[in-house]
C-alpha cells in the first residue's frame, strides 16, 4: 500500500508540474490584458483585502493546494480557475493606496507556509522520528518535495507581487522566502535527527550492508538548499559531524585492523576504505567533501599507524623487500605519497636495507680473506655482485618507487656507502678498474658485443658514486697504457665507447689523457707505414718498428739504461734520424721496457718463435753463443741493475718456458746465481710467450697524492680570488663543494691552506685567526 500511495504522489506532482507549465504562458496573456484595462479601474471594481484573500485566494487556491499535497492526487487547477486567482492577486496589488493590498498579501503568503509547516509538516516528522532513519528520511524527503511544489505554485499565483512589490522593496523573492520558512520551521527543527540518520546509514554502508543512497543524495541536497546559495549549512549541520562521525569510526578500525593484520593485508584494506570513501561522495556527498574526508581517513588509517606499518616485525617495509613483494611495495609508496612526508620514513627504510645488502656481498670478500684466499686486485665476482646488486634495486626503484626522487636519493646514499667500504689491500676503485680490464682486453672475459656495452654501463653507474674517481682514473689510465701498448685491446671501439661513458659521467678532463693516448696510437699508425719505407732502405735483418707516445698523456714509466745489440742501436739511430728530420723540436726519451719482440730461437733441430719484451731480447741475445754467465757478469755486461736483471732472468729460468737454465736449481734469483742456454729445452708450440713480472704498481700513489695537492690549492685560490675574505669553515666547505673527483679530509685542506700561506698566496687576519684574506 506504501508503494502505491507513494506512486499516486509522483504522478500527482508530474501533472502538477505540467498544470504549472501551461499555466505560464496564459500569465503572461493575462498581465498584458489588466495592463490595458487598469485606467478602467473605478471605486466599484475594489477587492476589500478579507473578501479577496477568503473568498478567493485561500478557499481557491491555498485550501485546494495544501489538500491535494496532503492526499498526494491530482486536483489542480484548471486554466479558467488559475486566471481567476492570479487576476484577484494582480487587482489587489495594483489598486491605488489605500486599497494596494501588496504588503499584506506577501505577509499573509509568508505567514501561510509558516502555519501549514508548523501544523501539518513539522508533527508528521515528529510521529516518524524514532521509528528509524529511514523512515525518518523518506518523510523528510516527501514533506520536501511538497514543500518545493507548494513554493512554486505560491509563486505562480503571486507572480506579480514577486515581479514587482518585492523588487521595489528589496525583500526576498517569494521563493526565497518559502525556502526561508522550511528552514525555520522544519530544517532547524530535524537537523540533528536527520544527520544521525544520515551518517547511521553511511556507517551500515561501510559495514557492507546496501542503502537507499537516491534517498541519501535527495537529503543532501536539501543540506544544500538550506545554505540559500552557498554550502554553509552542508558543511556546518551535515559535513562536519560526519568527519568526526567518520573519524571515530576509522579510529576504531585501526585499532583492530593493526593488531590482526599484517602490513599488507592491512594496506589492501586502507587502499579499499579510500576507493569506498571516494565513490561514496561521487554518489550522494558534495565534492567539497571529497578532500576533508579523504584527509581524515588518511590521518586515521595510515598517518597515525605509519611507522608500525613500516617496521612491523615480519611483514614491514623491509621483509616486503627482501622477499621482492613489487605488487605489496607499490601499495605501500602509493598510499603513503597521500601523506605530508609520508615517503620520507619509507625512503629511510629502503636506504637502510640496500646499505645491509651491500655489506653483506663486503662481509662475503672479508670473510673469503680471512679463509685464506690471497687478496689481488682482481676479484670480478664481488664487482659483479655489487653491479647486480645496484641493478636490481635501480629497477625496484624505477618501477615500484616510480623513479621518485626520494628513493632515487636513498638508492645514490646507499651505494655511496657500499661502493667507498674498501675491504683488503686493494680499494674497491682499483677493483673495479680491473674489472673493465677484464673486459676489455683479449682474453679477459668471452662476452659479446652487446654484453660488454651492457657491462660498461653498469661498471660506469657503479663508478658514479665513488669517492676517489681520480684514483679509479689513475689506475684505469695505467691498465688501459698497457693494453694498448702490448695489443691486448680486444676491441678499439668498446676502449673509445668507455673512455665516452667516462666523459659523460665526469666532463673532458677527466678524460683528455685516455683519449690523447688512443690518438697517439691512431697518429702512430700513420708515421709507422713512412718510416717502414725508410727502413727498407736500410741493410738490416731486424723487423723493426717504434711507437711514439706524448709523455703528458701516458702514465710515467722507468727508463733504465741498457747495452743494446749493434742491430738494434742501428735501427734506433735510423728512426732518430728520420724523427728529428720530421719533428725537430721535440725530443726522444727510449723506454725500452715498454718494447716487445719476437726472437727466433733454435734448440736442436726445432725453432722457437719467442714472443717477449724488449729487455728480455737483449738477455737472451747475450746468450747467443751458448756462453755461462753469473748474475753480476750479466749485469755488468747489459749495464743493468738488480731491480731491472732479476724479474727478467726469473721469466727466462724459473717460469713455465725455462730457456735458460739456473744454477743452482730454485725460484728466486740471487747475486751467486749462473746462467747459460737450455740445450734441453722442449715445447708442443711453436710459438711461446714469456711474460715478465711487472716490479712497477697498478699506479703511483704519490703522483695521485701530488694531483689531490695541486687541485685542492687551485680550488682554495680560485675561491679566495673571488671571496676575497673567508672564514676558515666556509673555506673548507666551499672546497669539497668544488671537488668533484676526490672528498678531501677537512684536516688534508688546512694543510694546504698551511702551505698557500708559506707562499704568501693567503694570509691569516690580525683580528680572526680563523679568517683568511686573498694576497693578490
């Protein structure tokens, strides 16, 4: 019977909304016709206030109205008998004073919405409170709806007192004023019973159960309509005592969400409450709610639980790492981004795990050291599981964290950190340095094309966060010298392609001496085939050729002195000739024991190609007529010293190839030893390298300490020039700001500000010891 009555109600209000849609056009017609006929007013055409409201606009209009709202059925007005009202109301509000009833009619009209909400609407409301929300509701919302149907027909019947009685006087519209009169007498009157109504019901739609929410969205626009043209009593009557509602209850939720539930699942269900609370103010809330409400949600359910979510033994933020849940991380960064400085602690944390991952692959190389396995300075399986590392957190970075900022910081501390940990004898940038030596040299690690580029990229990333780049540099210029030198080069365009990755990351300094020596290379290949021209000129049995390097591009080598062959010599004084012919300011420094060469060697009936170094040529070549020699007669003979004859003789005696025997019999050369030809000597091969040990360091940490001094007083009188004065900590933190290759210890710039002051480049001031003045 409900759904009937209530179906009647909405055909009755559809043909009352056509009634006064037809209506209209015949107002119009009828204030254009009195319009023409008020001059034809005379004293017996007045309409007495009493008899024209009773008899007229109450018995024909109100009365039947409030009837036909009340029963909820059609009994509106015919076109003849809405002119017959509207036309009394126009009459008594266009007669001449004292019989211009305007005043009174638009009291009594005000007075007439008050009686009828005070009377009939505001006791109906009042049987349905208690009896539930929403019943409550559906009452509110019918006793509304009349209510804008009333107002609209008033309107109609008193158009002309609207039209211009109220815009003379500055009142409220006739609308306005009924709007006015519902908030008075039946807004103000179930505001508090509607509101609970409302946020019970919101409440039972976040336990899951299903709502009325068309009925919901109808009061809300009610709350609306109160604000007569803003939101000041939405927002004040209905939003805020549903943010506290709101927040008592998510407060709830939390506590019993964070006690049961781990980070995750807890995480799934504040990632749901966020969605529900969104969608919940699309369907029947204002928007203006949307970001008060996402707000208090946010603060409950994440912000004041953070950090517990964060550490939460067993699934906090870094078990979720360790155990590569990207789907769980991604929930974590997405929702904490919603908070002020939300992803700061997350970021901590992640920077934190990467810096314990990063020692433990440290922790492992100490703990092999310490077994017993000798430290060198080759050790690609610790590299290799560095740049792993740093690959598979840059991807976690990039895809869980979207690359933000915050992340890609904690990933840059984290590594500067494991990269400058240094374990053994060896730091991790001569490491590393060897590492791309494995790489690039013949014979180093079988990797294609593609797998080296991959590989330098990765070493260069890892590079990035050292410290000591100019000791990496150092190191890597000396690798890369004897790699060009002894063609061990596998491939010249992944040495340019890494000397660019290199340029890239550091600028052309860092770089100008690597990309100087592969020009000497390119300019030597040139000479090489003019001065081959020269020698075949020349009556000589030796293939010979000459490499020429500039000294301030390669790094510094010993050049011993040496009695050389008179076939050599020749050859050598053939070259200087043709060279200072061509080049006449420059000079030639030989550096043979950067040489190499090929001697034929005859044991019996079989011959040996020996691929060795130029000094180990010049040995063998003193044993040429089977002759025995101890160590301070050969010595003395090649007019060498210790350092320089025992590595070679320990190559030629005690290395795998033994092509000159040793007496007495062992591996170390001593001053008493004897040496002479090895008639016995036997090999599978034709052709045998015989390498040498090298008795010069991977670099010269003097030189590197030298340039560390040089840069760090050039950055200190750069400064000063500009400066002029400084204190001694704004000098020192500007210095490490300039230095890019190196981070000097406080107490190693001091010195050198010590030193600048010796040479008067700085002086201390008279009245502040601990401020510097720049001596032009």
């Amino acid at each position: 019977r409900i759904r009937s009555r209530d179906r009647d109600r909405r055909a009755a209000r559809k043909i009352i909304n056509l009634r006064l849609r037809e209506i209209t056009a015949t107002t119009k017609a009828t204030d254009r016709n009195h319009l023409a006929t008020m001059s034809n007013q005379t004293n017996g055409n007045i309409i007495q206030l009493e008899d024209g409201w009773n008899e007229v606009i109450k018995k024909g209009a109100i009365d039947v109205l409030e009837r036909t709202l009340d029963d909820g059925f059609d009994t509106s007005f015919e076109p003849r008998e809405y002119i017959r009202i509207y036309t009394t109301c126009y009459d008594m509000c266009t007669q001449r004073s004292p019989y211009n009833w305007s005043r009174d009619l638009y009291t009594r009209h005000g007075e007439t919405i008050e009686t009828y909400l005070r009377n009939t609407v505001l006791p109906a409301l009042q049987d349905k409170t208690g009896q539930g929300g929403t019943i409550l509701l559906n009452e509110l919302k019918h006793r509304w709806s009349n209510h804008q149907i009333m107002n609209k027909w008033l309107k109609k019947f008193f158009t002309y007192l609207d039209r211009y009685y109220v815009k003379h006087h500055s009142l409220p519209t006739l609308e306005q004023a009924g709007l006015q009169h519902f908030k008075t007498e039946i807004y103000q009157n179930s505001k508090e019973n509607t509101t609970s109504a409302i946020i019970s019901l919101i409440d039972e739609e976040r336990e899951g159960e299903i709502i009325d929410k068309t009925l919901v969205k109808s009061i809300v626009e009610l709350y609306e309509s109160m604000g007569m043209g803003s939101l000041d009593a939405y927002s004040s009557d209905l939003e805020t005592p549903l943010l506290d509602s709101t927040r008592a209850y998510y407060g709830r939720k939390r506590e019993d969400w964070i006690a049961k539930d781990s980070t995750p699942d807890y995480l799934i269900k504040a990632e749901k409450a966020l969605g529900e609370e969104k969608m919940r103010v699309v369907e029947y809330l204002n928007p203006a709610t949307e970001p008060k409400i996402r707000k208090v949600v946010e603060d409950e359910i994440l912000q004041k639980v953070q950090m517990n979510l964060l550490e939460k033994e067993g699934s906090g933020c870094s078990v979720l790492l360790a155990n590569d849940k990207t789907e769980d991380l991604q929930r974590m960064f997405k929702l904490f981004s919603r908070l002020d400085s939300g992803l700061q602690p997350m970021a901590n944390i992640v920077e934190k795990f990467i810096t314990s991952q990063g020692n433990a692959c440290t922790d492992k190389r100490q703990a092999r050291l310490d077994s017993g396995e000798k430290d060198k300075n080759d050790d690609p399986d610790f590299v290799k599981s560095l740049i792993d590392l740093h690959e598979k957190y840059l991807g976690v970075i990039r895809e869980t964290f979207a690359s933000h900022h915050l992340f890609q910081k904690a990933l840059k501390n984290s590594f500067e950190e494991i990269v400058n940990n240094d374990v053994g004898q060896y730091s991790n940038a001569e490491l590393m340095s060897t590492f791309c030596d494995r790489v690039l040299k013949s014979g180093g690690e079988k990797l294609s094309e593609t797998e080296v580029e991959q590989s330098l990229d990765r070493i260069v990333q890892l590079f990035s966060f050292l410290t000591d780049k100019d000791l990496f540099a150092e190191i890597y210029r000396n690798q890369l010298a004897k790699r060009l030198l002894n063609q061990r080069s596998a491939s010249d365009d992944a040495e340019k392609a890494m000397i660019s990755k290199l340029k890239a990351q550091c600028g052309t300094q860092f770089t100008s001496k690597m990309e100087g020596m592969l020009n000497d290379l390119a300019v030597g290949s040139e000479q090489k085939s003019e001065f081959d021209k020269r020698m075949e000129q020349q009556d000589t049995k030796l293939s010979f050729g000459v490499q020429v390097l500039t000294i301030g591009n390669w790094p510094s080598y010993k050049a011993p002195e040496v009695a050389l062959p008179p076939q050599m010599s020749k050859c050598m004084d053939v070259f200087k000739e043709w060279h200072d012919a061509k080049h006449q300011k420059r000079r030639l420094t030989w550096v043979h024991s950067l040489g190499n060469a090929t001697v034929r060697a005859t044991y019996g009936k079989k011959s040996y190609d020996l691929q060795v170094t130029t000094l180990q040529a010049v040995v063998l070549n003193a044993f040429n007529e089977g002759k025995t020699y101890g160590f301070t007669e050969l010595k003395e003979k090649l007019n060498v010293d210790d350092i320089t004859l025992k590595p070679l003789m320990h190559s030629l005696s005690c290395g795998k190839h033994k092509v000159i025997t040793k007496s007495p019999a062992s591996n170390k050369i001593t001053s008493t030893d004897s040496f002479s030809p090895n008639a016995k000597f036997s090999c599978n091969m034709r052709k045998i390298r015989i390498p040498v040990a090298s008795v010069e360091s991977s670099h010269n940490k003097n030189r590197v300490e030298e340039d560390r001094s040089v840069a760090i007083e050039a950055a200190i009188v750069r400064i000063m020039k500009a400066r002029k004065t400084l204190s001694h900590q704004q000098l020192v933190a500007e210095v490490l700001s300039q230095l890019a290759f190196f981070k000097p210890q406080p107490r190693v710039i001091k010195k050198r500000i010590e030193a600048l002051i010796d040479r008067e480049y700085l002086e201390r001031s008279s009245e502040n010891s601990q401020q510097y003045n720049y001596l032009a």
